[in-house]
C-alpha cells in the first residue's frame, strides 16, 4: 500500500522496478513534476485542496499519479491523505523455473489484470493457466474432457494432494468457469487473489521437483519417457 511522508515523497512497490519498493519524487530540481488543484471537503477536517499531482520512480523513472488531500497549495505543508497512487504493484508470486513460458506469461498477464482491478479477467486467465497446464502434462489426451476431470486424474495418479484438488475445484475452476460461461457479475478481489495463490501452488506441484513428477507421468502414461539413447 503506498504511503507518503511529510515532504511529499511517495513510498510504493513499482512495476518499472519488478515490483520493488520505491520512493516516487514529485519534483525535478526547483520545479515540480505537474500538478492540478481543485477544492475538497473532508467531513472531519473540513475544507481543503485534492491535489492531482505527478511523480517520478527514482530508481527507473516510471511515471505515477497521486491524488493527495491537503489543507493548502503550499505542498508539501498541510499534507492531510493519500487518497490514492497510480500505478502500483502487487507482490508477485515466484514461479518455478521449469514453467513453460507461455504457461509463465498467462499467468502474468493474470497477475497484471488482477493489479488493474480487471478481476474477472484476471479469474479467467488463472483459470486458463490452470487448464494449459494439465493439458501440458498429458491430461487432455481424450477429446471431450473436461477440466473437472482433469483436475481429478492429476489427484488420481497423486501428482496433487486431494486437498489442492479441492482448492482447484473450489477457488480457480469455478470462479473461473462462472465468468466464462455465467451471466456478467462482479468478482471480488480476494477470491481472485485465492485464485492466484492456488494456481500458482498447481504450478509448484508439476514443476518444482519436475524430475519426481515425471517419472508420476510416465507411471500414469500420462506422457511418453523419452527415447533411450
């Protein structure tokens, strides 16, 4: 959550920097960055200033824009709240290195739908990784089944826990399939940030020890080993 201190600065997790946290500056030299003014009323404190005003990542020189309540034009002076700042990062999950890159870029392109607040979007690329990645491993190899089933075979042949078949059920499948097949409702943030985590877990499962999990598949005939040699 960003947060700003009594000289303006900005403290922020950056996208530009990874997600890193950052102080954002608000001006170069004398002069600053841009801001516009317009009046405010807040019900405890009573007339005031909303600042729109324009900031700088001092670390990568990313752009951001904060609306700042305060009770004068004489920034920093008077500072009251930081209503809001944008744009700001989420924590990133870490993600195992044997993901495929498309898997990996799905499930970041979820990642930055869930930071815009583009929450259905983001339900429904998580649960897009969550199909790609049983279908990469063997567990489309029948036309006509079903990611349900899917999620069941992979709990089967024990390459997931019985509980985290449940939270694939629960949290990432349906959450996901009411927004591709439901009519238009809105989606709450923490069930998609749910959705993240246990995708994500889904992705540990299959590729942080692949070289165990492999040897599941080739038992399961789930995929073909390799040739010998």
């Amino acid at each position: 959550m960003a947060a700003i201190n009594p000289e303006g600065t900005i403290r922020a997790q950056c996208k530009g920097c990874r997600g890193a946290l950052s102080n954002y500056e608000w001006r170069a030299g004398d002069g600053a960055l841009g801001v516009v003014h317009r009046p405010y009323r807040d019900s405890s404190q009573g007339d005031g200033i909303m600042q729109f005003r324009l900031y700088r990542c001092m670390g990568c020189s990313m752009g951001g824009l904060a609306a700042i309540a305060t009770g004068n034009s004489n920034f920093p002076s008077g500072i009251r709240e930081l209503l809001w700042f944008h744009p700001e990062a989420k924590d990133r999950l870490a993600l195992p290195q044997g993901v495929p890159d498309g898997i990996r870029k799905e499930f970041l392109e979820g990642e930055t739908c869930l930071e815009a607040g583009a929450f259905r979007a983001a339900a429904a690329m998580f649960r897009s990784v969550l199909d790609k990645t049983l279908r990469e491993n063997g567990y489309k190899a029948k036309k006509g089944t079903t990611l349900e089933q899917q999620i069941d075979l992979a709990a089967d042949d024990g390459v997931i826990t019985q509980a985290r078949r449940r939270r694939a059920h629960d949290e990432v499948r349906v959450l996901g399939n009411d927004v591709l097949h439901d009519e238009w409702q809105p989606v709450r943030e923490e069930d998609v940030t749910a959705a993240r985590h246990y995708s994500q877990r889904v992705l540990e499962d299959f590729y942080d020890d692949r070289d165990s999990v492999l040897k599941q598949l080739y038992q399961a005939k789930r995929i073909e080993p390799p040739a010998a040699a």
